[in-house]
C-alpha cells in the first residue's frame, strides 16, 4: 500500500473525509486503496436511494400540481421531488414528459426505480409511480388519497398500465 503524507491525512481526518485506525507518531499512517465498485452495485444503490426516498414520503398528502412534502404532491411532482432529492437528477415536471426520459423497458424487465405509466385520465401517460419491485409501485393517487403503494396485478392498474421507462442517473 502507498503511504500517505501525515498532512494530508489529517486534513482529510480534519474534514470528516477519512478513518483510520490510530498510529504512533513515529508510524507511518497507510490508508487501503479504494474500493471498486461495479457499474451493477451502483445502480442497484442508486435505486435504493430512490426507493427509500419515496418510502419516506408515504401518507403525504395528494395536491394537483404540487411538488413537496410541506404542499403535497401529485404524481409527477411526487416522481420528480424523490428524484430529485433521494438522486440529485431533475425530471420533466409532467408525467408526458417524463415518459420520454430515459430508455423505454417492457413490463417483465422492471427493476425497483424504474417509473411506470398509467392511462388514468382517457390519455396516454397521464399518470406516473416508481416501481418498487414485486410489482409494486409508489405513487401519489389523487385528489382526497395519500402517497401510497399499489399492485401492478390490480385490474384497475393492469388495464391502464402504458409502459415502462429506466432513467440511468449516469
């Protein structure tokens, strides 16, 4: 392993940035090589991120139009805020919009943090959730429901159901 300047160590200490176990003054300090991690065990995190973000929010509020925790959401601003916040990447704000985002996947490849789509509203993709594995999806319903999660298997969402999309945060 490479030994690393006493300095830089305890900036890095200083910072928050780096622990290490303690050594004598007359010690050098050696600090293990990164670890590598593989594209799959990034994305997979990633998901998690969002999947958590959105298990957070469950029971706030449906609001037309609204896009936090404080105001309440409704579909597209719920997808958009735990994106957002749980992956730092911005979204369209409509769930049209959204469904031109990312790479377009078939029912049977939907992997947690994917978004689906929904004919709710007598027009293509006029509803969006986040899937959650299982087929479950997250989701902010409508007027008068809450954040929730629901059964892609319900006939009510099977018959709607319009596609899928993976929007890669890379």
């Amino acid at each position: 392993m490479q030994e690393t300047p006493r300095h830089l160590v305890r900036a890095f200490l200083l910072a928050g940035l780096l622990i290490v176990p303690c050594a004598r003054a007359d010690e050098p300090i050696v600090v293990p090589p990164p670890l590598r991690v593989s594209f799959v065990d990034r994305a997979t995190a990633t998901a998690q991120d969002a999947i958590d973000q959105a298990m957070d929010l469950l029971g706030i509020r449906y609001r037309w139009g609204g896009s936090s925790p404080e105001a309440g959401f409704d579909c597209s601003g719920f997808v958009s805020h735990v994106f957002r916040e749980g992956l730092g990447l911005i979204l369209p704000r409509s769930s049209k919009e959204m469904s031109k985002s990312g790479e377009a996947i078939s029912q049977d490849e939907l992997r947690p943090g994917d978004l689906v789509f929904f004919n709710t509203m007598r027009r293509a993709f006029s509803h969006v959730g986040i899937y959650v594995g299982d087929n479950q999806f997250v989701h902010a319903p409508r007027t008068g429901g809450r954040v929730r999660i629901e059964d892609l298997r319900d006939s009510y969402w099977m018959k709607r159901f319009n596609g899928a999309r993976r929007v890669n945060p890379d």
